[in-house]
C-alpha cells in the first residue's frame, strides 16, 4: 500500500505542473478582432509627461502630438507617439471590461520637444471599438510600477 501512495504521489508531482502549464497558457491564447487590424492615426491630441523630481513631488509637461499605429494580424504594433517611433510592440489581453487589448510599446523617446524625459515605458490601452473606422486608445506612462495616464487619443482608419 505505501508503494501504491509513492507512485500516485509521484505521478502527482510530475503531471499536475504540466497541466497546470497548458492551462496557463491556453488562458493567455489572444484572438486579436480583426477590426483592430489595419492603420490609424490621429491629429493632435494633448499628452502629459509627469516626471518625480523628488519622492511623491510631481511636475507635468503638457504638449501635443499626432501619433500614428499599424497593428498587424501577428498581433505585433509598431507606430510613432509624436516624435518617439517604437517597432515590435506586443499586443496582449486585458481583462478590464472597457479596455479589449493592451500594447506594450516598451521603451520610447521623447514625445514632442519640450518632453523632459529622455526615455519612459509606456503602453497604449485600447478601448473596446463601437465603430469600425474610430478607435480610442489610452497612453499609459508605465515606469517606476505605475499606470500614470498620459492622454486619451483618437484613432482614425486609414482608407487606402
């Protein structure tokens, strides 16, 4: 009976983490709407830039900036926020009830000229689409384990 216990506590051990590992992964499978797929750009839009210069003391620079994205179908992003060009961002699911996807952009540059920050981490969080040719999207400022909004902006479909 205890060499009975060994073994199933054995196969326990050894097939419960790999199930659990497909059950995780199958939970971050993405199925990107293809209504998301394409080209968008918007006109200006007014972005903050909050720098710390000391512990919970903030400054905001207020400017603003056109931006421009292109989702692709491998659910990669690449695009331009004002003057700060980002490629290889990756689209990942939220689960928020307002906002469908998040794309983390990674490490971009300066936005617009007067942007005092030289480099910043930040992610676009796109909101559900009620129309197919408008897309409203949600800069976030995500440095220091934080989700500082930076602006709303305004996508439109470019028509080829």
């Amino acid at each position: 009976m205890n060499k009975q216990y060994a073994n199933n506590r054995l196969m326990l051990c050894i097939f419960f983490p790999i199930l659990f590992s497909f059950f995780l992964s199958s939970c971050n499978t993405l199925t990107l709407q293809t209504s998301y797929i394409g080209d968008w750009q918007s006109s200006k839009n007014s972005i903050t830039v909050r720098t710390s210069p000391s512990f919970m003391k903030f400054n905001f620079t207020i400017d603003s900036a056109a931006s421009f994205l292109k989702i692709n179908s491998d659910k990669t992003v690449s695009g331009n926020l004002g003057t700060a060009i980002f490629v290889n961002g990756k689209i990942k699911n939220n689960y928020e009830s307002d906002v469908a996807y998040i794309v983390e952009c990674g490490t971009i540059g300066k936005i617009y000229t007067k942007d005092p920050l030289e480099k910043k981490e930040v992610e676009l969080w796109l909101l559900t689409m009620n129309d197919n040719d408008s897309l409203k999207a949600e800069l976030r400022f995500t440095g220091n384990l934080s989700a500082f909004p930076m602006a709303d902006i305004f996508f439109t479909r470019v028509i080829k």
